[in-house]
C-alpha cells in the first residue's frame, strides 16, 4: 500500500534524524562504568522505534505542499514525533494508563523501569522544543517560529494533551458519560491537538492561511481516536500490538459506546469526507494527504 510506504519512509528519516541530534555521552565524563546516559539514549531511541509516523509524515506532506525547505519540514516532522513518542511514553505508565505493550514491544516502563521512562518522556518532550528553536531558514519569520513553539507548548498542557488525558483518567470509576460532546472534547485534546498542530506548523512557519489543514487536522483527528476506539472493541492485540478491550473495563465512554459499531465507522467515513474536501483547493497535489485521511480509518493499528 503506497500509503504504508510514504509513512515508512518518512519515519526512517524522522528517527535517522533523532539518531544523529542525540550525542552519545563523553565516556570521560560518565562515572558509572555501565554508561548511564547511553542506557537513557538507547530508551529515547527505543520510545521513538515503531509506530506509524503519522504526525510527522503530516509535515511533510504540508512542507512539500506549500514550497516549505526540507530542513525545516525535519525539524517540524521530528519535533512532532518526538512529542508524540514522550505522550505515548507517560501515558502507558501505571499511573496513567498502566500499559504494558506498545506497538508490539514492552512498553518503555517495562523494558528500562519507572523512573528512566519518565525521565524519556521528560528528555523527549524538552528534543522537541530543540528542534523548533535550531530552524534557522530565512524563509521563515523569527515572530512565525515563535507561534509555533508556543502552540506546541499549548499542545502539552492542561488546555491540550495533558488537560485530555486528565480528564480521560478521570472518568475511570464514575457514572459513564453519555454526552458525545463531552468525549469529543477530550479526545479533541487528548488526540487531535497534536495531530492539528502537525498538520498547520508548516502553514504557520511560511504565512499560508491555515485554515484548510485546521478543518482538515479537526477532522482526522476525531477520526483517528474513533478508529482506535473500533479496534479496542474489533481489534487484536496482535493486530494493535497493544492490549484492546481495556476501555470497556475501565469503564469509559468512546464513540462506540455512544454511536455503535455501525454509527461509529459512518461518523468516522463522514470525518475523512470532510476532511478530504477541506483540501479542494489544492487540487491532486494533495491526494498523498487525502490518501493519509482514508488510511486513518482503515487502518488495523
């Protein structure tokens, strides 16, 4: 599938890159004989390994559509993947979600211990602001690069992913909501915000109108979090390379819990049409990112 091969080549470069930022610690200067550091690189790099680069492949369809340089579609692409990689690695602790396999693999609490994956996560999240602030393209107004990092900032806190899975943990153990507004909402945070972030950095960085990769990101993100809330209920754990069924368990609401099955795919099929037709205007040269849309909701991890 072209699709599965775009977001694979766009990862490789993606962690290539990390590869290459991260120094391996001056042997001269690490006292503990078993090297310390080069264990807590080898979890940052470990924590980014897998996954479907979604985010990241999201810069760099939207650098490539609006004539943004290479580097700084990396640096934009990297910065979103290392975000990505630190949530993933804080949400699977045992006091979030207590997961103890991601994409097939130990989770990074599992395989290094507690107190090393929330340090990754720490070092991971701090890479990603790295990134932002080394661009250096004169393409792109220093006052543009400013917004974007502080939307990423906004992104992580209580107003964006962290506010999401806040509110996610707290529904654990309390009457199941039935408002889909109120599940929109945190996943909206929880899911779409870095999604939504990814999908405009670029626009942002080069003074495009960004509204069509708002519209566009809004909607695939909700899309997203509905497929995977399908393949909790549908999927595999060999499948999702990650325990499914745990929701129901928990006692949290999803969209399928409130839409059905059947009601769930069509919102999710009505969400990639929205989404597909927010980038009209830029005729075929933004299929690869239609085709990003409709694999979303097709996808089986």
């Amino acid at each position: 599938m072209i699709v599965n091969d775009i977001l694979a080549g766009h990862h490789a470069r993606v962690l290539a890159h990390v590869e290459a930022v991260l120094p391996h610690a001056d042997p001269a200067r690490v006292h503990d004989p078993a090297d310390d550091l080069g264990l807590m690189r080898e979890a940052m790099i470990y924590a980014m390994q897998g996954g479907k680069g979604v985010r990241g492949a999201l810069a760099f369809e939207t650098a490539r559509l609006l004539g943004v340089s290479g580097e700084t579609a990396l640096a934009v692409a990297a910065a979103a993947e290392t975000f990505h990689a630190y949530s993933l690695v804080h949400d699977d602790l045992p006091a979030m979600d207590d997961d103890d396999l991601r994409r097939g693999r130990p989770t990074v609490h599992v395989k290094y211990g507690d107190a090393l994956a929330i340090l990754v996560g720490d070092a991971l999240q701090a890479l990603s602001f790295h990134f932002l602030a080394s661009i250096d393209d004169p393409a792109v107004p220093p006052g543009n690069a400013l917004v974007v990092l502080q939307r990423l900032a906004k992104v992580g806190g209580h107003l964006g992913m962290g506010g999401g899975q806040w509110m996610d943990l707290s529904a654990e153990g309390r009457p199941p909501v039935t408002v889909l507004a109120h599940v929109e909402t945190v996943q909206r945070l929880k899911t779409g915000a870095l999604i939504e972030w990814s999908a405009t950095a670029n626009a942002l960085l080069s003074g495009a109108p960004p509204a069509p990769f708002e519209t566009y990101a809004e909607a695939i993100g909700l899309a997203f979090q509905i497929q995977d809330d399908l393949l909790d209920v549908l999927g595999t754990e060999a499948e999702a390379g990650k325990a499914v069924g745990k929701d129901a368990g928990r006692g949290k609401a999803t969209f399928v819990d409130l839409l059905g099955v059947e009601g769930a795919r069509r919102r999710a099929q009505e969400l990639v049409d929205e989404a597909t037709g927010a980038l009209e205007d830029f005729g075929q040269d933004a299929e690869i990112l239609r085709e990003l849309a409709r694999f979303i909701v097709t996808r089986r991890s």
